[in-house]
C-alpha cells in the first residue's frame, strides 16, 4: 500500500500460478526496501506448517482429476516435500497445516487443501474464499506402443467440417488438424 501499487494476474489457463505470477512482477517493479512476502501481502495470516513424517505425506501423492473443468493436477514428494503439480512449468510446494490439510508457498492463509475419502475414492478438495474445487482420486492409464496402435488413425467432425489424424511417433500420439 505504501508504494501505491496494485498487481493484479488474470489467466484462464488452470496450470498457471497466477499469486506467484503477482509477486514475481511486483518484485520486479518495486525496490527492495519496499517487497513483501508472499504471506505478508495476504488478507488472512499465513498458516502454521506441522511436522508430518515421509510416510505420513506420502499418502496422499497421487493423480486427480476434476471432472467439472477437466484441470488434471497431481501430488508428489520431492526432496522432503509435497508438491503440486499444474504442469511442467507450474508447481508448488505444499505443506501440512494439519493431519489432512496443506496450505499452498505463495498462495496466502486462505488457501486450503484437503485430502478425505468418499466411497472409498481419495479425494482432494482445494479451496479459496468461498471457491472450492473438488479432485477425485485416479489411476493414470498405461500404454505400451503396441496399445497405442489403437488410437492411431483419422477422425472427422461434422460439427466444424474438419478431420482430424492420429498417428505415433516416437511412441507417442500426435494430433494432426
């Protein structure tokens, strides 16, 4: 407030992290003397991390989906940490807030990440304000080169007129308009 200066990211692409996106500009403009954290710069108090063992974080690695937008997002350990996953350029640490929650580097207090089952499914549940995306839990499918054959040809919609093509290379699909 000080330095009279507003950030403000927009993006409609799900992988970016668009708080570290704000700070990372901000940071660019404003001189040292007048940064702030990324807790800092939040309306609710950054949360407290608890100690949870490898074994306790572990268990809720894994790969999620959310159906409602289709956003894939996945859970990892890494160098004693766990990590989230958008895409190959946008990840971020996540730590324990509580035996079942995470709080997000970067992201401010008022994001919450939750991990419970539901059926007997390992859901994820991220949630911001009044905003909360709700993840299930799945299985990646694994193809050899031969199952990908499968896939391989051409597909033609008449909605737009167009056909599409599908063919392997270097083991993996490509997508050809």
């Amino acid at each position: 407030p000080s330095a009279d200066l507003a950030v403000m990211v927009m993006s409609n692409n799900g992988t970016i992290n668009v708080w570290g996106k704000a700070y990372q500009l901000a940071g660019m403009i404003l001189p040292e003397k007048q940064r702030i954290s990324e807790s800092e710069g939040t309306a609710t108090p950054a949360r407290t991390q608890i100690e949870l063992s490898q074994r306790q974080l572990e268990q809720f690695c894994g790969n999620f989906v959310d159906l409602a937008s289709g956003y894939d997002r996945k859970i990892y350990f890494k160098d004693g940490s766990l990590y989230y996953y958008r895409a190959a350029d946008s990840e971020s640490r996540i730590f324990p807030v509580g035996e079942r929650e995470f709080g997000m580097e970067g992201a401010g207090g008022d994001l919450l990440i939750s991990f419970r089952e539901k059926n007997g499914q390992k859901m994820m549940y991220v949630t911001q304000g009044d905003n909360e995306y709700v993840y299930e839990g799945y299985t990646p499918a694994s193809y050899n080169s031969r199952d990908l054959q499968q896939f391989a040809g051409q597909y033609h919609t008449a909605e737009f007129d167009t056909t599409y093509e599908v063919e392997i290379q270097n083991g993996q699909l490509m997508l050809f308009v």
